[in-house]
C-alpha cells in the first residue's frame, strides 16, 4: 500500500509499504522486507476516510481511492520514521479488498486493550456456552453448525461499539415514550452497555406457510448466561409546592 505520514512539526514522509499485524502490534516494511517502524495500535484511533467524487459525492464504504487514517490519541506520537516523530499515517490500498481488511484488522488492534474475543480467549469461552446451552428442543448437528457460524459472526459484530450504539439508541427511544409523573420533569437514558460473551443459541427450526410468496419459520431461541449489563442516567428536576429540587442519578 502507501503511506503517507504526518510528523508533529508538520513534515511529510511518503512510502510504498507492506504491512504486517500482530496485534495490537502493526509493522511497517519496505518493499524489500526490510522493518521501517513498528505502530502500537492499542494508542491510536483507526477511521475510514471517504472521499468524494468531482460531482461531490461520497464514494461508497469500499472505495479503493478512499483510505485509511491512523493518528496517534491526544496528538500522540505513533512511530518514528527518517528522523520524524509521526502523530498521523494515511494508508491508501490499490484493491477495495484490501482496504476493507485492513480496517477490520485494524480497528482491532486500536480495540486490543481488554478485548478477550481478539485473543480467541473469549470466543472459546462463548463457542462452548453456546453449544452447552439448555434449550427447550436439543439442536441437530445440523442446528450446532449453523449456531457455530451464526455465533462467531454475531459474537465478532456485537462487541463493535457501532452495535453497542445501535443498541443503545433502541433503547432510548423506548425510554422517551415513559410518562414522567406530576411535577417531575426531566429523562431517563442509558448511560452505559456491556453486551457480554453470550449468544443466542437457535433449535427447533421449521417453515411454516406463508402468505402468498412469502416464507415464514418458527424457530426456539435461548441466551446463555452472561453479562448483558444496562446502566441508565437520570436526570431530574422535581417541584413539590414551590420547592425545586434537581440533580442526576445513576444505576
């Protein structure tokens, strides 16, 4: 790919590279193999860049003329390349392909801190929640490897903070439609989500006639026992006979 970094006096420096990952660790290599900076991913902030077209359109999520922007959090250093002290590098891939996978690779490296899935560690424990969970109607073995494909996507997407933000937003939108009782004004909102290693486990599936064209299932779902964990804000402002009390609490 190339590389375009950014030192802190506001200098340049320019390579065609390759790249290797060890997470959280990413090394920078020369054409010829040869190590030119190591990037603790764990201190940096990983964002696609979308650029736009002469028209002035956002080109699609993939796009190979968009790239990839790792920089350095609080305007940190990130490595030290000819002499310069990099707070920014802009990586630019000649395929899509290679664009998507290097954000994924990453955006994990710049979540590595305290992320047990990216080490396996928590997938293993997750996979064999999964497939020891109690379920009304015991899966088939067809059913435990469609759990196992299904558990490993949903378990890598829900520990995402754009699936946490999903989430949460859902859920503030139910809160907003509670009624706050008299003389009481202000909201309920969450504060805080943990997922957890759970996953819903899936048996029991069958089809079922639809309307028209339409198909439709029935299929038994259950949750292991995890950490789904909820903290919700509340900020108030009560008047009782004149008397004005406000504040904030959490839970």
């Amino acid at each position: 790919c190339k590389m375009v970094g950014t030192s802190r006096e506001g200098g340049s420096v320019s390579r065609d590279v390759e790249l290797h990952a060890t997470l959280p660790m990413l090394f920078v290599m020369d054409t010829s193999g040869e190590r030119i900076c190591t990037v603790l991913l764990e201190n940096c902030d990983v964002a696609l860049v979308k650029t736009t077209t002469k028209k002035g359109k956002t080109r699609h999520r993939w796009h190979k003329l968009n790239y990839l922007r790792v920089s350095g959090k609080h305007n940190a250093t990130i490595a030290d390349l000819d002499n310069a002290s990099l707070t920014t590098m802009k990586l630019t891939f000649p395929i899509n392909r290679e664009l998507e996978r290097w954000f994924y690779i990453l955006q994990q490296g710049a979540h590595f801190q305290g992320r047990q899935f990216e080490t396996g560690a928590g997938w293993r424990r997750a996979f064999t929640a999964l497939n020891t969970t109690d379920l009304p109607t015991p899966p088939s073995r067809a059913e435990e490897v469609i759990n196992s494909f299904l558990g490993r996507l949903l378990y890598q997407w829900q520990q995402r903070d754009a699936f946490k933000n999903y989430i949460k937003k859902k859920i503030d939108k139910q809160l907003k439609k509670i009624e706050p009782p008299t003389n009481f004004k202000g909201e309920i909102k969450v504060a805080d989500l943990e997922v957890g290693e759970a996953l819903p486990a899936f048996s029991n599936a069958k089809l079922c006639a639809g309307c028209g064209t339409d198909i439709a299932a029935e299929v038994d779902v259950r949750y292991g026992s995890g950490t789904f964990t909820v903290t919700l804000e509340l900020d108030f402002d009560v008047s009782i006979r004149g008397a004005r009390c406000r504040g904030c609490w959490s839970r």
